[in-house]
C-alpha cells in the first residue's frame, strides 16, 4: 500500500481535489506544479508544495527528495483550442514533460504511475456508444495525440523499467475550483458569466453531446487507482450524455439567468457525440460514479455564488 503520494498540477482544479482526498485518507502529499493556470489558495496547507515545471531541471531534485511510492500525473496544458494554435507547445508540456517525468520516477524507485487522461480527446467521434476503452483511438486535437501518445509510452516503457501503472480517462469534469476564465470547461465558464449577468457564447448548435462527471467522484477514482487497476486504462465518466443545450438550461435556472445563448462557430478538433461505458472501472477498480448532472451542477453554482465578487 502507497503511503507517500507525489500530484503534479495540485494547484490546478482537478489535482487539488486529488491532493485533499489524499491527505484526508491520511496520505503524505507533496505537489509539483508550475502556476501557469493553478492556485497556490487551491493547495492543501498539509501538503508540500514544489513550483516546478515538469520541464525544468529541478524535478530530478523534486522526487529524489520526496521518493514518493505513487505519482499521480494531472499537470498539463488542458485547451484543445491551444493545441490546435500552438500543437508543439502543447507537445512540449504533455508529451516530453510527462515523459520526462516518468523517466525520472524510474531513476527515483517510484512504484506506480496514476495518468489523467481524457475519455473525451482520445477516441474521436466513437464507433459506437456508449464509449468503452475498446473502441479504436483517433484523436481530432493535438490535445488528444498527446494524452494517446503518452498513454502509449506508459504502455511500453512502464514494464521494461518495472513501473506500475493506471491511466484514468476522464469526461467533461466539472466542480468547484474549475477556471471561470478558462479555455475549457463549460460548465465553469457559464457559470461565471451567468451570475455575472453576462452574454453566453455556445460554440455550434449546442446538440453536441458530451459526458459531464463531478470532480468528486473522479478522488474516489484516484484513490483506488493509487492501488488497484494494474497495467489498466479506464474511462471515468458518469456515463449518459447531456448536450450543452442541456447543460445551460440546467444552470439557467440554477442561476436565475434569463437571457438567450448566441451561437458561435462550431469548435475545430471537437468530437459531436460522445459518452463513456464505466463497466472496466468498476470490473477492475470497484469504481462507479455517485453524483448526478443536477446534484453536481447545483454543487457547482453555490461553489461559485459564494466566491462571486457581489453584483
Ligand atoms: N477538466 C477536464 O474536463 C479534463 C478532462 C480530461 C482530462 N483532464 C486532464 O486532467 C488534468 C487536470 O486538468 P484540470 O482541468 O484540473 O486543469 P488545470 O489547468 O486546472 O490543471 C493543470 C495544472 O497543471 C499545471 N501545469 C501546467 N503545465 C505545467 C508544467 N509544464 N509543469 C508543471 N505544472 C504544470 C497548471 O498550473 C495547473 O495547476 C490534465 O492532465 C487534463 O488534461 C481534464
């Protein structure tokens, strides 16, 4: 059993509720992250805080002093949008910054690898659905080449160095703590410009489907990846679909926002319909989501109406 725990991107919206399940099941955290989109509020005062880029030269000092035994992996350049603009910068940080890192987790004796991969860039628009993790992989963004590519390093290299590992391929995730101002996540972006009382921009027609999950039933997922899921990659979802219609008729109301959605241009590089199966995470890590679109989206506006500036 892991006692020691290393998050990378523990700053960052998903990371940071890693790093406080972590500590509150009574883990040793550290945390490396750089602050290029993460909060130091958002890091959990018991843990140790590195600020490091996962490029810099300083991480080798990092894990030689922490000699985590897991290294659970959510720090990188989250925007699709970004990595169509810029697809080397997005190489840069999301496949040689964690494979530089994994690199160093063998030369550091590290026993497994947790990846944060995504459900909702790998497979492209999905043979059939819902999406189960045997569907073939054809990523529409340099975004989702990156996370296929590094789950493929993981795949080849992790039993030639003698790393364990389970790679966690995440939905839409959504919850508190998530940017407002953000490149993704709709969710949060609607949010903050609804209780702002500002415009809402859907990209397309809005019938897009995506599968939303709460942040919170990801922890659980990343607890029991910390031990179990050997050599495994699982979709970790909610499992139905809500298109994005849906998503802001729902926060609408939550919100008491009564102005009409604009329709922008359709967003290169993203995929019409997509949901994942959720079987193999329970099969293989006894995981299952808990939370409800409408329990979760409710969480998530009184996160932000109490950290909202007062009209
Ligand atoms: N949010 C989603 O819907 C979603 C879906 C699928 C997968 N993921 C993955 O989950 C992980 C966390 O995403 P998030 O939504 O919490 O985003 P986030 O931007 O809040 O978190 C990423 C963190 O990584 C840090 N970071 C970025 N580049 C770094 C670098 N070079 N060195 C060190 N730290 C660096 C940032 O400062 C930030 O704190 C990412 O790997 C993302 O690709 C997210």
């Amino acid at each position: 059993m892991a006692s020691k725990v290393l998050v990378t991107g523990g700053a960052g919206f998903i990371g940071s509720h890693v790093v406080d399940a972590c500590v509150d099941n009574g883990y040793d955290v550290a945390v490396v992250d750089d602050l290029s989109t993460g909060r130091l509020e958002n890091v959990h005062p018991r843990a140790r805080f590195y600020q490091v880029d996962l490029n810099e030269p300083s991480l080798a000092e990092v894990l030689e002093t922490e000699r985590p035994q897991v290294v659970v992996h959510h720090a990188a350049q989250i925007s699709v949008k970004v990595s169509m603009q810029d697809p080397y910068r997005d190489a840069q940080v999301n496949v040689l910054g964690s494979l530089r890192l994994f690199q160093l987790c063998h030369q550091s004796g590290v026993r497994k690898v947790v990846f944060a991969s995504s459900g909702g860039a790998i497979y492209g628009d999905p043979q059939r659905l819902p999406c189960d993790e045997d569907q073939p992989t054809l990523p529409l963004s340099p975004y989702g080449i990156a996370k296929m590519t590094v789950e493929h390093y993981l795949r080849v290299m992790c039993p030639i160095w003698g790393l364990d590992y389970t790679i966690l391929r995440y939905g839409n995730v959504y919850g508190p703590r998530q940017d407002p101002q953000g490149e993704a996540g709709v969710v949060a972006i609607f949010t903050g410009r609804m209780l702002r009382g500002e415009p809402v921009t859907i990209n397309g027609d809005g019938e897009q489907t995506r599968d939303y999950v709460y942040v919170g039933d990801l922890t659980s997922a990343n607890l029991l990846a910390l031990d179990k899921g050997s050599s495994e990659a699982c979709n970790i979802g909610s499992g139905a679909p809500a298109s994005v219609n849906e998503v802001f008729a729902h926060l609408a109301r939550l919100t008491g926002y009564t102005l009409s959605p604009h329709h922008g241009a359709p967003l290169s590089g993203e995929v019409r319909h997509i949901y994942l199966s959720v079987d193999r995470a329970w099969r293989v890590l006894g995981w299952q989501p808990t939370i409800r679109l409408g329990g979760g989206l409710a969480r998530t506006v009184d996160f932000f109406r109490s950290a909202a500036p007062a009209r």
